[in-house]
C-alpha cells in the first residue's frame, strides 16, 4: 500500500509553556481524558498554551471502530459517577470561559450516556455559572428521547460530526449513518439551539459531493461547518486518499458562506472544536 508524503502546510511541532505545563497538569491529577491527546489533535499545542481543552466523558473505550478514528475500540468500563464533579472542578482551575465536551460512543449503556451527559453539563454550569459550552455528541442511534437529556441541560451549541460524505459514510464509519446524523442535526436546530457539524477531507470524497453536503446539512438547519484535512492517526486507520491545498480549503469556506452557514472554519488543520469560542457570539 502506497502512503501519501505530508506535504509542508500540514507539519507542526508541538510547543508548550508554562500554561500547557498546567493544563497537562490539571488533566492528569483529576484523570481526565481529551480528545486532544486521544485524536492527536494538531492544535493542541495552541489550544493549551492558550489553556483551552476538549474534554472526552464516558472513559476512553469506544464501542464502536471507526476508520478514521484512533480512540480504544473495545468493552468500556462503567462509567465514573463522580465524573461531572471532577470535569466541573478542572475547568475551574483552568478559569476557562468556554468548555467544549465530547464522548466516545456507549451502545453498551442503555441510554448510550445522555443521562451522564446531562448530569456533566450541569455539575460544569454549577461550578462556572457564567461559563458557554458546546458539547460534541454522538448520535444516540437517532433516539431523540436521549437527546432531549442533553437540550434540557441547554448548553449553548450541540454538535454532531457527519464526518465525511454520504457515499464514503458506510465505508469508514461503524454504525453510523449519513441520514440518521442529519436527523440528529435537524432535531437539535428545531429547538432552537446552535446546531454544528463538522467534515474530513482527503479521504476519497469529489468536490459535487462536499457541496452536496453542506447543502444537506444546511437543509436541516444547521448554521456552522468546520472542514479539516484527513491525517491518518495510525498505520491501523484508513489511508489518506488526498491531501487538499490550502487554497481549495478557503474555496470552500467562501461556498460554505454563500449557502448562508453563519461559521465555516476550513483549513487543513482545523477541528470541530478549532475556535469554538467564537462560534457562541
């Protein structure tokens, strides 16, 4: 098998200071989990210089194994009941003035997590009352019962990852489907909550389908998008099709414009939650 060469706009070197040292720190003492660290995020030396981080709930085992994802595949331990304690107290010590949540998914538990998810959301907005958060959830199979947990808790963005386009979804994600993550986006905008998704490319997709896309998501109206190169995370995960320039990922964020999404963040080493503080206001 043939392995692309990362081309120069895509090398980073991971940098830290005295802020990172104490993220890291907080991080390690209270047994967090980031998706910063688990993803191999490539902003994750800006985002914690800056002492911002994705916290990932729920444990590090996912039960599902997607292709492009590098996070533990496996039988997860039950979750931590003094988890929402703990995240709430982190984000404290960190004084962060925004906390963006994310999970692996649980089909072991009944309710895939939307209880813990709920009970985190408000042990964070207990300990920070003046604090916005965007959660980063999975599709609860497109129960929207279980979603209806997390809106009750009215964090101020819910997002949902459609990852990739409608021919390439059944290929490198396990379970999911296209339609059902619409669904999801869609119940998430009728109650009037921020609705968010984000995309990868580089992994075999044409442009048709990527302005397909974004047409779909905005249909069930979604308002923001964030685009980001493909990398694979280990030699285990799908190979990287193509690796898009940096011009073609600002083409992009303009069309993103013109189809009236109020965010699109779209370069080749954005994330979902790259600038997520701004998508608030």
């Amino acid at each position: 098998m043939t392995y692309l060469r990362k081309p120069d706009w895509l090398k980073t070197k991971l940098q830290s200071n005295a802020q990172f040292v104490r993220v890291h720190k907080i991080v390690k003492d209270h047994g967090l989990h980031t998706i910063c660290s688990s993803g191999r995020c490539p902003n994750m030396s800006e985002c914690w210089n800056k002492g911002t981080a994705t916290f990932m709930i729920l444990g590090e085992i996912c039960t599902r194994s997607c292709k492009f994802c590098n996070t533990i595949t496996g039988r997860p331990l039950p979750p931590d009941p003094d988890e929402p304690r703990k995240l709430a107290e982190s984000i404290y010590l960190m004084k962060l003035q925004h906390a963006v949540i994310t999970s692996v998914d649980r089909d072991d538990l009944e309710d895939g997590g939307a209880a813990h998810w709920a009970e985190t959301i408000k042990a964070i907005k207990l300990k920070n009352p003046t604090i916005t958060i965007e959660v980063l959830i999975p599709d609860f199979n497109g129960k929207t019962d279980l979603i209806d947990l997390i809106i009750a808790e009215k964090p101020d963005i819910i997002s949902h990852n459609l990852e990739t386009v409608r021919r390439l979804t059944s290929s490198i994600r396990t379970k999911a489907k296209y339609d059902t993550s619409l669904k999801v986006l869609g119940y998430i905008a009728s109650h009037q909550i921020v609705s968010k998704t984000g995309i990868m490319l580089g992994l075999g997709e044409t442009e048709d389908e990527v302005l397909a896309l974004m047409d779909d998501a905005r249909s069930v109206g979604c308002t923001i998008l964030t685009i980001g190169q493909y990398m694979q995370p280990s030699r285990q995960n799908i190979p990287v099709s193509e690796y898009i320039t940096p011009e073609k990922f600002e083409e992009y964020k303009q069309i993103g414009l013109q189809k009236c999404f109020k965010f699109v963040e779209s370069a080749p080493l954005v994330r979902s939650s790259y600038c997520a503080e701004k998508h608030v206001h």
